[in-house]
C-alpha cells in the first residue's frame, strides 16, 4: 500500500488523499476546498462538483492516472434535490464512458459542502 499526496493535498484529519494498492488507487473523498487556503470553493452545487472533480484529478494526476482511469464513484450530496445540478456538471467533466456510479443523500456534510466524491481507478504499474 503506497499512500499518494498531492502537493497542498495535506488533511486536517488522520486520511490520505489516495492510496493505492496493486492496480488500484481509492481516492479519499473530495470536497469542494482550496487546498491551499482551505476556504470552500462556491455556494451551488455546480461550482462546488467541478472543484470536487479538480480535486479528484490532482490525487489521480498525482498517481499518474486520470479521469479516464475511474471505475467507479460514490457521490455523497447533502440535499438530494442537488442531484440534477451536480450530475449536469459531473457529465460535462467526467469523460464516457462513464464510470459506475452511486449517489446518495447524507443529510448534511460539514458547513457549507453540497458534495463529496470518492473514486476507484486502475492504475497501470507496469
């Protein structure tokens, strides 16, 4: 298992953006923050899924895989009514075909955070 940590990338809670494992990296649950700053990136649901998603990629870039490499995501919203909105900015960033997918409503994620996403790829170790 090799923990993967993009620069900037630094959790204020005991996770690792990613890690993989043989041909697979999970990425840690993204959420629409700034790495640098930490302040949350938009106040709709469609602004906060693509920083989600930007987040996403750095963890993938940083273990040399990308979008392209996703099987699968879990989506985790805090008012289902968001979904129309996260889903028209997820398929305008996320490339077909398009990974399994889940999405479910939590009931409220910390402050002001609509969504969450956490990926599988495969990765090639070759």
């Amino acid at each position: 298992m090799k923990p993967i940590e993009p620069a900037g990338h630094s959790p204020p809670v005991p996770i690792s953006p990613g890690v993989t494992h043989d041909d697979l990296l999970f990425v840690s649950g993204q959420v629409p923050q700034e790495p640098d700053s930490g302040r949350i990136l938009g106040d709709d649901v469609e602004t906060q899924t693509e920083a989600v998603l930007e987040n996403l990629e750095s963890v993938l870039n940083e273990a040399d895989a990308s979008l392209d490499d996703v099987v699968k995501t879990q989506v985790f919203l805090a008012d289902i009514a968001d979904f129309d909105g996260m889903n028209e900015a997820y398929e305008t960033i996320v490339p077909e075909p398009y990974p399994a997918r889940s999405a479910v409503e939590v009931g409220g994620l910390v402050g002001d955070i609509l969504v969450e996403i956490e990926a599988i790829a495969v990765v090639d170790r070759d």
